[in-house]
C-alpha cells in the first residue's frame, strides 16, 4: 500500500497541453475512480503515474519516496488495460509469470506466487491454456493476475471492463471489490460507467479537457455537482 502525491503534473505534446498541471493526494489503501469524457487525459494521467510517459512538469511521489524520474519497473505499481495484452504464444501460469521472470524471481518462487494469484482470481483449472482458449472475462482476469503478481503498492486500471459484456462487467465488478479489500492496494481505476464508478470508488475524480473538474465521495458529486460537466459525467440530473 502507498499513497500518490501528485503535484503540478502536466503533459504536453507538441503544442497541444493534454493534461494541464494538476493536484491530487490518494490515500494509502483509496480506491479511486477517474471518469470524464473521452479524450479529456484519463489514460495520461495513469500512464504518467506508471512511468509509461514522462511528465512535461511536476513531481511524483508514491509511498513518500519521489518516483518522478524513476522507472516504470521501480515504482511498485503495476497496469490493467482495457485490451488484455496478453502473450498469445504463452500459456496462463507463464503469462501471469512473466513479470517474476524479467525480474529474475528464482522458478520455486515464481511457481508459489502464480499459485496464489490463480487461486485468488480462480483461474487454477486454467493454468496449462493458451489466450485464445479463454474467454473475456478469463483473460481479463489473467490480466489482472499479471499486473498483481508482484504485489504492486498500486494498482492502476484502464477502463478494464470495457470489452467485456453487460453481465460480465456486473460480476467483474464485484471482482474489483473483493480484489481491493484482499490485496489492500491503493486502486486507481478509469472508466466511462458511471455505475462502476459509483459503487467502486471512495473518491471519484471527474476530469475535463485536461484538468480535473471535481474531486469528492461518490454521493456528494451525485447531490452537488459543481458543473455541467461534472453532472454529465456522475449521471446526476443537471
Ligand atoms: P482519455 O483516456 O481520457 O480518453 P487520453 O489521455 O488518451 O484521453 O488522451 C488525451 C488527449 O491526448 C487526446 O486528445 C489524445 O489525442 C492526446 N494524446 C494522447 N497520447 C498522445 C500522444 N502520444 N501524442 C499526441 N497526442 C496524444
Ligand atoms: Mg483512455
């Protein structure tokens, strides 16, 4: 567990500012969801805390230590997309151990660790198949398994429901429940569902053409949204 200092981070590409410098403090263990339009920085925004981009200003820090120049691999976070990127050529149990492979956990270890992961998302009687044998919903759980493999301080999530079906979302979301209370990690989660949003989050952070709109618990944006935008977003009545 860790919090995520997130002070003046801003990212431009070119000339145009995709994310303008923005102020977030989450709390050690918070599940936090960020919703708001397509395009307004959502992904940006994660990928800067991942490391998969590099801030054009500001400063990062997770668990109090300043990540902002540290590597993606040295953070203590990890990344669910909304595509699974699994490898196709790997089975389950080595897609879900490629992370401990690069880096270099000795095979015992790695074998205990994808054990308890498979066990905990339920994919144990699907060690030994292949992605294409899988359905959405398993191979967005082997996903999963691979991102939390390595105990991540943080997790972060990209819309990771987005492709699955109407029914599916609904289990998966209490997945995501259950899988925050477990691993006690510090969530952060994107989507467009304004119910995943309302269920899963402690705080919901709404965005909008590269700023953060609004920042409060669930029910509080619901009652008093501060804009138009913000009502759009949570789906309270304008
Ligand atoms: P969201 O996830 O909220 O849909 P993104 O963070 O993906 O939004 O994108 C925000 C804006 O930044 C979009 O206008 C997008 O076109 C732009 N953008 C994202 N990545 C790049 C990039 N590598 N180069 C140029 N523009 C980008
Ligand atoms: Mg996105």
């Amino acid at each position: 567990m860790a919090s995520v200092e997130i002070a003046g981070l801003g990212k431009r590409f070119g000339a145009a500012t995709v994310l303008h410098p923005t102020d977030l403090h989450i709390e050690d263990g918070e599940f936090v969801v960020i919703v708001g339009p397509s395009g307004c920085g959502k992904s940006t925004l994660l990928r800067l805390v991942s490391g998969l981009e590099q801030p054009s200003q500001g400063r990062l820090s997770i668990g109090g230590r300043d990540v902002t120049d540290a590597a993606p691999a040295d953070r203590g976070v990890a990344m669910v997309f909304q595509s699974y990127a699994l490898y196709p050529h790997l089975t389950v149990a080595e897609n879900i151990a490629f992370p401990l492979k690069v880096a270099r956990v000795p095979r015992a270890e790695r074998d205990r660790r994808v054990a308890a992961v498979a066990d905990a998302l339920d994919l144990t009687e699907l060690l030994a198949r292949r992605p294409r044998a899988l359905s959405g919903g398993q191979r967005q759980r082997v996903s999963i398994g691979r991102a939390i493999v390595r105990d991540p301080k943080v997790l972060l999530l990209d819309e990771p429901l987005s492709n699955l079906d109407t029914g599916l979302r609904v289990r998966m979301r209490h997945e995501f429940a259950r899988l925050h209370q477990r691993l006690g990690a510090t969530m952060i989660y994107v989507t467009h569902d304004q119910l995943e949003a309302m269920t899963l989050a402690n705080r919901i952070v709404v965005m909008n053409a590269g700023r953060v709109e609004q920042v409060g618990a669930p029910l509080d944006l619901y009652a008093r949204p501060a804009s138009l935008a913000v009502a759009a977003a949570i789906g309270s009545p304008a």
